[in-house]
C-alpha cells in the first residue's frame, strides 16, 4: 500500500492473510480482561464470593481508520495476525484476530473519509520494540 500515515501517533495496522493495511486515526478500547467466577455455596457465610477465571480475554478493539477507496474490504471470516506499527515509538503490537465489521463513516464533500474497523483478538498480543 503506498498510502501514507496521518498526523498523530503515527500507527498502521496490517493483516497478514488478507493483506489489509490501514493507517489509524484512533483506537478505542484495545485492552484484556477476564470473567469473573462466582464461588458462593450452600455453606458460604457473610455475602456472595468470587474468584477470576484463568484465561483472560483480548475482546473486541474498534478503529477509525483511513479508508482506503482502492481497497475493496471484504469481511473474510479467517484468524490472521494482525500487527500494529507505531512508528513514533518504534514499537508493534501483534495477535492473531479477525475482521467482524468494516463501515465507512459519514462521507462529505471536502472532508476525509474514514471507517470504522472491528476487530475480534484471540490469544494473547505480543509487543516488540525497534
């Protein structure tokens, strides 16, 4: 892709099966977590009790990205790694994942489209620095 990133962070995100890449504008709620186990029995005293499950959960990340006309974005269905270049910090972030949703944003006259890109993360993200 010979498109270039836009003022900010700096960040692209790519897709290794599709071949995907875009530059994103921002991310919202790229993070983990992990479920909570209720433990209460028939024999627990003084309120309601809890543990955390074992295996936590890299959910679902929403971008805003720049969308790219001579890229037709097809939702393929497929687990692929998807990398994260910040390059103002030297740093990618990777994980395997795949598309769930891709919708262009409201398009004017003289303004740049963007769109919305959900991502569904499965395992754990890696990060390594340049």
């Amino acid at each position: 892709m010979s498109y270039e990133p836009t003022e900010g962070h700096l960040t692209t995100v790519t897709f290794g099966t599709s071949n995907y890449e875009f530059n994103v504008i921002s991310i919202d709620k790229i993070g983990r977590s992990v479920d909570v186990i209720e433990t209460t029995h028939l024999s627990t005293t003084g309120g309601k009790t809890y543990m955390p499950a074992d295996l936590p959960d890299s959910g679902q990340c929403v971008l805003t990205v720049d969308h790219n006309q001579e890229q037709d974005v097809v939702v393929p269905g497929v687990v692929e790694t998807i990398s994260f270049d910040v390059s103002g910090l030297g740093l990618t972030k990777a994980s395997s994942g795949f598309i769930v949703g891709y919708e262009v944003n409201t398009i004017e006259t003289g303004q740049k489209v963007t769109a919305a890109l959900t991502v569904q993360f499965t395992g754990e993200m890696t990060q390594a620095t340049s």
